[in-house]
C-alpha cells in the first residue's frame, strides 16, 4: 500500500476522502498535466501546466509555468520560445473568445476535450484525473502549485 493509508474515511495525513452523496458543495472536476516532451525518442518530460474542466460550472481553465532551466538540461537545443508559445495557446483556447480561434465558438467542455486528446507534438497532455472542488479557478491554481512549479 502506499504511504497514504485510509483510516476510517480519511487517509493519513489529513486528506479527507469523500464518498458518493457526501461532496458537499463541491463539483466534480477533472485535470490533466501539460507536459513537455523536447525528444520525443528519449521519453523525458518536463511539467509546465495544468488544465481544469468542471462541467457543473462551465468552467475550464489552463495555468502554465515553464521552468526553462529544467527543459534546457533535457534538451540544451529545445526552442524555448516555441514551447511558451504552444503554452500560451493553450490558455487561450481555454478562455475562450477571438484568441481561441476556431474553438471560440465550442463549450467548455469541448474545447477541454480538444486540449486533453493525445497528440505528439513537445507539448503534451497527460493523462485525466478528477477530483471534487468548491473553486475550480483555485483548484487550478493548487494543482499548478503542487505538480508543475
């Protein structure tokens, strides 16, 4: 087992585990990593962002943060310039209006699904987790701060 035990409902550590019926006023979300990939063939990635999507409240968000000493040591010739821009993309396909482009028009949702669905390009997503939140901008900014800064 790992280094969290449930004990009685809660786990170690203080996490409160929620089960079904008992959110509260919290919604279900879900997030995925953005993840930076500078050689594909070597399979090193870098984290560098983070998107949310909470259906109850049309929400979807993406915060990056690009630590270019990290990409730089994966690969010394990456195109640091071209990784923050792919970045920023991403957030603006999340905030939706004219800088998404073709996606303005699409739900929260969909653009979500968009952003999330496998590609090979350096800038990558990771894989869908879910969670339960009151804030999704502040969940975002949480997860920001705990997995990719």
């Amino acid at each position: 087992m790992s280094d969290h035990h449930i004990l009685g409902g809660r786990q170690a550590g203080g996490r409160h585990i929620t089960r079904a019926g008992q959110g509260g006023d919290r919604d279900v979300f879900e997030y995925a990593l953005l993840r930076v990939v500078p050689r594909i063939e070597r399979g090193e990635c870098v984290n560098a962002g983070v998107l949310v999507y909470c259906r109850a409240q049309g929400y979807v968000g993406a915060r990056t943060h690009l630590d270019e000493a990290r990409l730089l040591a994966l690969d010394p010739a990456a195109d640091v310039a071209g990784v923050r821009a792919a970045l920023g993309a991403v957030e603006h396909v999340c905030a939706g209006g004219t800088a998404a482009g073709q996606a303005a028009g699409d739900d929260a949702g969909r653009r979500f699904r968009w952003l999330v669905a496998p590609r090979s390009t350096i800038v990558q997503p990771g894989p869908v987790h879910t969670g339960l939140t009151a804030d999704p901008a502040a969940e975002t900014e949480r997860l920001l701060g705990l997995l990719v800064r």
